[in-house]
C-alpha cells in the first residue's frame, strides 16, 4: 500500500506539467506579429561588424576626450606655481595605475564601468591584444620617450636656497629623493676643476731660488751686488817689478732692466776699489756704466742707442811704457753708437754710427811732478753698414763694410808726428739664434788703418770678433768673446799694434745654492813697425756658495802671466780671493 502512493503522485506531475507547456504553445501562437516585425523590419538585426564599429567610434572619442584633458591639465601646471603633487610609491609596482592596469579575468578585478546598467556611455570595450611585433615596438617607444622625459628633467635641476628648495619641492608634482650637494656639484661645468685649500696648494718651484729679487725703482727693477773681501796677490800691480801685498777688495755690481711695455733698456754697471792692508802700496778704483735703449719704429724699423763710460789706470801691460811714474795714469773713455735696423723679407739691413773718445790722466813721476798725456788724447768715429740674409731661423749670415777716422787732440804730437788717421775693414760672418742653446755671432775680415803722417807705416791685419754663449745642458752656460782692437802709441817711429783678445767663460749651477765658474784668456799683441810681440794668458775659478737668498761666500783664484821679446814686459801675477757677496 506503501508503494503504490508515489506512482499515483507522479503520475498527477506529470499530466500538470504537460497541462503548462500545451497552454505555454497557445499563448505564443495566439500572440499578435505587429510587434515582431516592427523590431525586424524597423531596427533590423544588429551584426557583428556593426558592433565592433561603434566601439571603435566610442573608444576615439573617448581618447581625444582625455588628450584635451591633459593638455588643459598641462597648461595649468605652468601657469600654477604650486601644483598638487601626486603620490609616487617608494617600490615601482606596489599599486597599479587605474587607467593603465589590465584585467586579468579574476573575481578581484574593480568592476568595469561597463557592469552599470545605469551609465549614461557605455564605456568602450578594450582594444584587441597586439601582436608580438607591435606590442614590441611600443614598448621600445615608451622606454625612449620615458629616458628622454627623465634627462630632461635632471638638466631642468638647479641648486636653490633652502627656502627655494622647499617651495622648490612643494611645487615638483613628482615625489624625487632631495637634491644633495655633491649632486649639485655635477651641474657645473665638467672642465672647471677644484681649487685646494691654500694651505693644501703646492707652491711652484723657482728656476733660480737664490736669484736677486731687486729693488723697484720707477719703472725700472735694480738688482745690486756687494761683494767684500780679502784679496791675496804676488804681484799686485801687474808689472815686470811687482811685490807680493794683502789687499781689501770691495765690488759693487748692479743691473736695471725696465718693465716697459714695448720698448726696453737696460743698464750695466760696476765699481771696484783696492786699497793695500800690507805690503806693496797699491790704491786702485775703476768703474764702468754702460746703458742700452731698444725702441720699436714704424715701418718694421728698430733703433737700439747705447751710451757707455768707463775710468780705470792703464794697464801695466800697455803698449806705451812711461818709465819712472808711480802708478800708471787713468784712462777714461766715453763711447755711444746709434744703430738702425730694417728687414726686408729675408733680407737684414742696418747702419750703426759710432763715437768713442779716450782721454788719458796725467802720469805722476817717482822724482815729482807729473807728465802730460794729452798727446794720446783722440777720437774714433765709424760707420759701418750690416747685410744678411736669412737661410733660416736659425742662421743668417752677414757681411759688414767699415769706414772710420781717428782724430788726436793734438794734431802734432811732442815728437812731432801727425797720429791721426783713416780706416776701412771689411768683415763677414753670420748670426746664430738657436734658443737657450746657441746665440750669438762671429766674424773674421781684414781691416787697414792709414796713418795722416807717411814717415809711419799703416796699420794693417786680420780681424776675429765673436760674442757666443752655449748652454749644453741646463744650468751650464759657456761663454766665448773675441775681439781685435788698433791700439795707438806716442813712442817715436812706431804707427801702434793691433791686439787679438779672446776670452772663454763657463758657469755651472752644481746645487741651487752652488755655483761655480771659471775663465781662460788670451791675448797677443802685434807691434806694427817692429818684430816686437806680447802674450798674455791668464786662467780664473771660483765657487759661491749661497747661504740664503740675501748673502754668500765666494772665493776664487786667478792666474795671469805674460810674455814678450821686448825687454821689461814679462810677469807672473797669482792671486787668491775670499769674501762675501750681498744681495737685497
């Protein structure tokens, strides 16, 4: 009885459920078709492509909509000077941008605009993926449009006050790490260099650090030399009957060179004085100045003007021998010149006129009284005329044409010869410039000069002048002078000689507070008219050793002796020197 119940149950289900569906069937085919096919007829079916159009209309406009924004959002943020920073995370990725975070298809995804049955414009539906290619070459579009964004922005950084830097950072919408000051640093200018501290700064070494500073003077800088010492000599005046003497010895040197822009001119100058402390009575002072001015003239031209004076006792050497004088009488000689210079191209051109006067101081007698010398009184005037040419920086050689006159103070002398007379020399040679190593020049030739009286032969033989200084290596320096030179006499019948002098000289820096130097001479004297003849030869060292920049000691030694056919003229003289040498 208990299961027949459920049959009859399922049974009734089933007639009610065929019941609903026939009266389901008679609903649909009893409803009007009007509706119907206004929706097919009117609207029509909607296809697919026509779906996918209208997204793509809505997904433009919706772009050109938010680039207007940003632009109207842009121009606000310049004209703003306090825009509103926005939030920037510490880690990259820690929140995802609302407008660029793609859905994943999960549960947690924000819900789409698109879910609101109530919104007004459906959002658009998301473009279709890219391909491969394309998607990778956006990206490598947005890497380089963000690096540029980010270089501009660090050029854009200037180093502020910290009130600036505040407002500075107040302002910057992007949350950036401070700005340091080493940071700052690397704004300036990549060539600029750091300046030490000046305690830190290494001083640059001096060339010659015991070199006289000078003494400024106007617009001339002087730097004076006092020299002061003991002087210990065999033969103190030089001569063929000389004694043995101790001797002070005080040297007062000194050099002014001007600061003037374009011209210059310099000064030389010294004064010895000698004064017997026993033995041989000797009291001696010579001096000497000489001047040069450089100008610069139009026209490529250059004028150099000099101007010397010099006072010393005549050697006892001399050509002319005065027997029975005390001490030999002072000669003094004034000379000026005037030189003009021109260049041509390669070509070298210059006039030098020259004046050199001689006066010779009475002689004093060993039985009283004195003895005139104004018989050798005269004056020297020459002109001589330089042309060279340039083979190269280094070189150019020259030749030289000479004119003079020499004229006595007394026409007649007291033996009754006419002194004066008439020269011509001609000379070749060539300049050297060769930097620190090698300058200078030399020259050899042959000059004449003819005596106004003819009872006296002319003067007559080759000439060698040098001026040349060579430095081999730093702190050497090598120095060669070479000279000729007509001297005159009064002696009876003889016209005078012509003296060949040479003089080579070398200093050595052997410390920088070392210096030693050294000197060797020659000299040989032809005696026009006569067999007679002289040699001299003389050689010299010393040291000074510079105990500061102010003060030294020096020391030297010199030997000279000469030898000659003519009776009374040899002697040997050797001498040793130690003092001090002062400096401002």
């Amino acid at each position: 009885m208990s299961g027949a119940q459920p049959e009859k149950k399922r049974g009734r289900n089933g007639k009610a459920v065929c019941a609903l569906l026939l009266a389901t069937s008679v609903f649909a085919l009893l409803r009007p078709a009007q509706p119907y096919a206004q929706v097919t007829e009117l609207r029509g079916e909607v296809s697919e492509s026509a779906i996918l159009e209208d997204q793509q209309r809505k997904t433009r406009q919706l772009s050109l909509a938010n680039a207007q924004d940003q632009t109207a959002q842009a121009g606000a943020t310049t004209q703003s000077t306090a825009p509103t920073p926005t939030y920037q995370p510490a880690s990259p990725g820690a929140v995802q941008d609302d407008d660029t975070a793609p859905a994943t298809g999960s549960i947690f995804d924000p819900p789409d605009a698109t879910d609101d049955p109530f919104a007004d414009t459906p959002a658009p539906i998301p473009p279709r993926r890219p391909s491969s290619a394309t998607q990778g070459a956006a990206d490598r579009d947005e890497a380089a449009e963000t690096q540029a964004a980010e270089t501009q922005a660090a050029t854009a950084t200037t180093v502020t006050t910290d009130g600036e830097d505040s407002a500075a950072t107040d302002q910057d919408p992007v949350n950036s790490r401070a700005v340091t000051i080493d940071s700052a640093d690397r704004q300036l200018d990549p060539g600029a260099e750091r300046v030490e501290a000046i305690e830190g700064r290494d001083r640059r070494a001096e060339d010659d650090p015991f070199a006289a500073t000078g003494i400024k003077l106007g617009s001339f800088v002087i730097r004076p030399t006092l020299e002061q010492g003991l002087r210990a000599s065999s033969n103190a005046d030089s001569s063929s009957e000389g004694k043995p003497a101790l001797l002070s010895e005080t040297a007062l040197r000194f050099n002014a060179i001007s600061d003037w822009r374009e011209n210059s001119a310099v000064i030389d100058g010294y004064g010895i004085f000698l004064k017997t402390i026993s033995g041989d009575e000797v009291e001696e002072a010579r001096g000497a100045v000489d001047g040069t001015l450089n100008i610069d003239l139009d026209n490529d031209l250059r004028a150099i003007a000099n101007l010397g004076y010099e006072a010393a006792p005549e050697s006892a050497s001399s050509p002319v021998v005065i027997e029975g004088t005390v001490e030999q009488p002072v000669r003094q000689s004034i000379n000026s010149s005037l030189a003009v210079e021109k260049d041509a191209g390669k070509m070298r051109f210059a006039l030098t006129g020259a004046v050199e006067h001689d006066i010779y101081g009475d002689a004093r007698l060993s039985t009283g009284g004195t003895l005139s010398q104004k018989d050798r009184d005269s004056t020297l005037y020459t002109a001589t005329l330089r042309t060279g040419y340039e083979i190269s920086p280094a070189i150019t050689p020259f030749t030289e044409v000479e004119i003079g006159r020499r004229v006595y103070d007394l026409r007649v002398d007291t033996n009754g010869f006419e002194r004066s007379s008439t020269g011509f020399g001609i000379r070749a040679g060539a300049e050297l410039d060769l930097g620190e190593k090698l300058a200078g020049e030399f020259s050899a030739g042959w000059l004449r000069e003819a005596i106004d009286d003819d009872r006296l032969p002319a003067i007559s033989g080759a000439t060698v002048n040098a001026d040349l200084r060579w430095s081999p290596e730093r702190g050497t320096t090598i120095g060669l002078i070479g000279q000729t030179t007509v001297e005159g006499t009064t002696t009876a019948n003889e016209s005078g000689d012509i003296l060949y002098s040479g003089l080579l000289t070398g200093e050595r820096e052997i410390r920088a507070n070392l210096i030693g130097n050294a000197a060797f001479g020659v000299g040989w004297r032809d005696y026009i008219g006569s067999d007679g003849h002289d040699l001299t030869l003389s050689a010299e060292a010393g040291l000074t050793w510079w105990l500061n920049r102010y003060a030294g000691l020096t020391t030297r030694a010199r030997t000279e002796k000469q030898i000659s056919n003519l009776e009374g003229r040899d002697y040997t003289a050797h001498s040793i020197f130690v003092g001090v040498t002062l400096q401002p």
